[in-house]
C-alpha cells in the first residue's frame, strides 16, 4: 500500500495488523482519484472509516487542505498517526478515536469530501450515509466517495444526496454521491 501521487507520491504506508482492516486496492485508490482529481485541492477531508488512513493522506498528499481521521481502533489510530508522521502530514490531519456515529453525532464541522470505506459485513455504510444526510456536515459542493462488495446494494435515493455515479473494479464497486442542490439554485 502506496501513496500513488502528490507531495507524499511512493511512501509506502502502514496497515493495522489483523483481518479487522480491509487497505483499499491502489487500482480502486487509483480510479477514485481519477474521478475527483480536481475536486481534491484545497478540500476538508473526512476518511470516517481510516483503517491506515490511506485514502485521506492521499488526499492530503494531493493538496487536500485538512482531514480528519475517524476510526473505533486504537491500534488503527495509531497507524494513522505513524502514517502522518512518516509522509509529514500531521499537521494537516487530525486522528480522533471514536466510533462513527457518535462522531457524526458529535461533529460541528463540514467536509467537502468524505470517504466511507467500512466493514463490508455490516450496515454501517448505509446508516452513514443516512446521518450525514440528516446531520448535514457536507459542504454545498460536497462528495461523499462510498467503497462496498459489488452486489451489495445501497440506496437509490439519500434525502440531500444524488447518486452521481457507480463503479466497478473486481469484486469491489465505488459510489459517488454529491451533495443536492436546490432548484432555485440549479
């Protein structure tokens, strides 16, 4: 597991021990990149499920502006932070322990990106997407990139969000939602 671009581009990056964290494949890190590649400068990043942390410190080494990493593991909060150090990003990165719905619950801030990679057993990827919808941490021109088994299916429809697009690599498929924009606006 590599950073693919940017400041940090080639630093091989840490993984919490344990089959409890699944590190993003760099051809799916890769194709999620290229479909924001220039959502991703100047940008306030959230990676609620950080594992490593690998998908915010690429968006940091890209010229994301700050991320938060949440994730319920101390050990992997601790990879986080050796991840931060070891690509002289933790001055752009903030590593909070928490599970993620007392996160969410909690938080008084707003991203323009959020990334959702958990567990693939479990709903946590659907109840996510339900709360930031109703809790409203997105910022007006935000995306919310979701990673899950394909098959699994998610909503078609997330009071705030459009789903903007689907893809596939392999046995993993990727969502983008972006956030809503009223019709008076549009």
């Amino acid at each position: 597991m590599r950073v693919i671009t940017g400041s940090a581009r080639g630093m091989a990056l840490k993984a919490p021990k344990g089959m409890d964290t699944r590190p993003t494949m760099d051809q799916v890190k890769e194709g999620i990149f290229s479909a924001i590649q220039f959502e991703v400068e100047g940008r306030r990043v959230l990676d609620l499920f950080a594992g490593s942390g690998q998908m915010g410190i690429e968006a940091l080494s890209r010229g994301a502006k700050s991320a938060v990493f949440v994730d319920m593991r101390d050990d992997a909060c601790k990879v986080v932070r050796e991840n931060l150090a070891k690509t002289r990003m933790e001055g752009l990165g903030k590593v909070v322990r928490s599970d993620y719905l007392s996160y969410l619950h909690s938080c008084r801030e707003t991203f323009d990106l959020i990334f959702l990679d958990p567990p693939y057993a479990e709903v946590f990827l659907e109840n996510s997407l339900k709360t930031i919808s109703q809790i409203d941490i997105l910022s007006d021109s935000g995306i919310i990139i979701t990673e899950r088994p394909f098959g699994k299916e998610l909503p078609a429809i997330v009071p705030g969000l459009v789903r903007y697009r689907d893809y596939r690599y392999g046995k993993a498929a990727v969502t983008i939602y972006r956030r809503e924009i009223p019709q008076e606006e549009a």
